[in-house]
C-alpha cells in the first residue's frame, strides 16, 4: 500500500483516534504521542489492511487498549486536566464563562466515571458511533453497551444537577 492510500483511509477518522486518547490520557501531550503510536501501528498493518471489515473501528479498538495500558503503566493522578472544547464566537463573556464552566463540569464528571462508561459516552455522544461499531469496539454486547451509556449519562446528570442546586460540591 502506497503512503496516498494509507492516508486516504486513515485520514477521515484521525481525529476521533485524538478525541478517544484524550478523553481517556486527558493530556493532550499523552493523547498526540498515542496517537501518533496507533498510526505508526496501523501503517505496519497496512499490507493486512484491506482485510478488515472496518479499519476505523479497528483503529478505535487499538486507540482504546493502548491508552488503557498507558494508564495501567503509570499513575493515572499524573496526567492534568488541560483542556476545553468548547468555543463560540459571538456571546457574551459571562456567557462564555458560564458554557466553559457547565464544560469543565461536564468533563470533570466524566473522568470520575467507571473506564467502561467513560468510553461508551465518549464514543456515542462525543464521536457519533452507533450501538454497533461500539459493540465491537469495545467488545461488549449491544444491550450492555445500552446499559452503559444509559447509566453514564444518569451519574452526569444527576451530578450536574446537584452541582446546579447545591453549588459547588
């Protein structure tokens, strides 16, 4: 497989490969160098690569265990929280301040949640897989992904809005 080729496939889902390690590394050096680790690893593979159904989720589920052996491999309460992806132009500041906040929130009740739902929220509300190609990403049965994901969002909920009524907790 040429280089061109290999760029073709891998270049429409790079991306999502970035957003997956930085919401599980957080740090947005940690997610860059993981990143790169899985496109490095994909263009070995490139001559085995039109023999998977889905390369995206192929990517996925390699992007997935390999931050979770980095995690495994060093102290998780290393990494920082440095990141926001949320901007918009024409509001006003305190709007702005009060989204980046209910952002920061968002995001900090996430990396509280159990790995597994972590991930099923990433993916379905944050990267737009559907029940299907998270299954097989994560290996796990469509109804447990259901579950998941169901249970996910009930924690974020719920803790966004004791934040909302009881202030900062």
């Amino acid at each position: 497989m040429q280089q061109a080729e290999f760029l073709k496939i891998v270049t429409p889902f790079q991306d999502k490969l970035y957003r997956l390690a930085k919401r599980l590394l957080v740090s947005r050096e940690e997610a860059e160098d993981a990143t790169q680790e899985i496109l490095l690893k994909l263009w070995s593979k490139s001559k085995k690569m039109g023999t998977y159904n889905n390369v995206e989720a192929f990517a996925m589920t390699m992007t997935k265990n390999f931050c979770l052996d980095r995690l495994k491999s060093r102290q998780a309460s290393n990494l920082k929280l440095v990141h926001s992806n949320y901007r918009e132009n024409d509001s006003s500041l305190q709007k702005k301040i009060e989204a980046n906040d209910s952002v920061s929130w968002v995001q900090k009740i996430m990396e509280e949640l159990p790995e597994q739902q972590k991930m099923v929220l990433q993916l379905r509300d944050i990267e737009a897989y559907d029940y299907d190609e998270i299954s097989e990403m994560l290996e796990m049965k469509p109804t447990a992904v259901r579950v998941a994901l169901s249970r996910a969002r009930k924690s974020v909920r719920e803790k966004l809005i004791q934040k909302h009524n009881y202030g900062i907790g």
